[in-house]
C-alpha cells in the first residue's frame, strides 16, 4: 500500500493534494498539523512529487513549528511572494 493509499483512507484531502502534486497542481505553502510520525511520509512524497532533488537547495524552506518562530516562518513567505 502507498502512501498515497494510506493516507486516502484516513485523510481524503491529503491523497488530493498527493495526487494533484503529481500532475503538476501545486499550492504556493503546504501546512502540515500533527505529529510528526503522521506527517513525515506524506511531506515526503509532497516534496518528491514537486521538487527535484537537484534544485531543493534553492527551492525549498522547511521548518519545524515546534522550535521556529512563526516571525521566521512569515518573513520567508513574504518573500517568496
């Protein structure tokens, strides 16, 4: 079973955006609410789906809520916009 699989049984939207990130649809951020054992894998196969290995270091911002300030987290959308 995949990821995608799994999380359609327990959380419809997330296999949504799974499948949409796959053919190309994207959202601008993607929020992840939980613990993290339940968030992590379908991070994953969000950030293989929409951005290459090679271009992560340029394209890409992760932040953990837990130990980031949302101040942090607000200055970098901002900018990207």
């Amino acid at each position: 079973m995949t990821v995608s699989d799994r999380a359609s049984l327990r959380h419809p939207d997330l296999a949504s955006l799974i499948r949409g990130a796959q053919s190309g649809q994207y959202k601008p951020v993607y929020l992840f609410i939980g613990e993290p054992f339940e968030t992590r894998a379908v991070a994953q196969v969000l950030l293989d789906a929409l951005v290459p290995e090679s271009r992560r270091a340029f394209n890409l911002e992760m932040y953990d809520g837990r130990t980031t300030p949302i101040a942090t987290i607000l200055d970098t959308d901002r900018k990207s916009t």
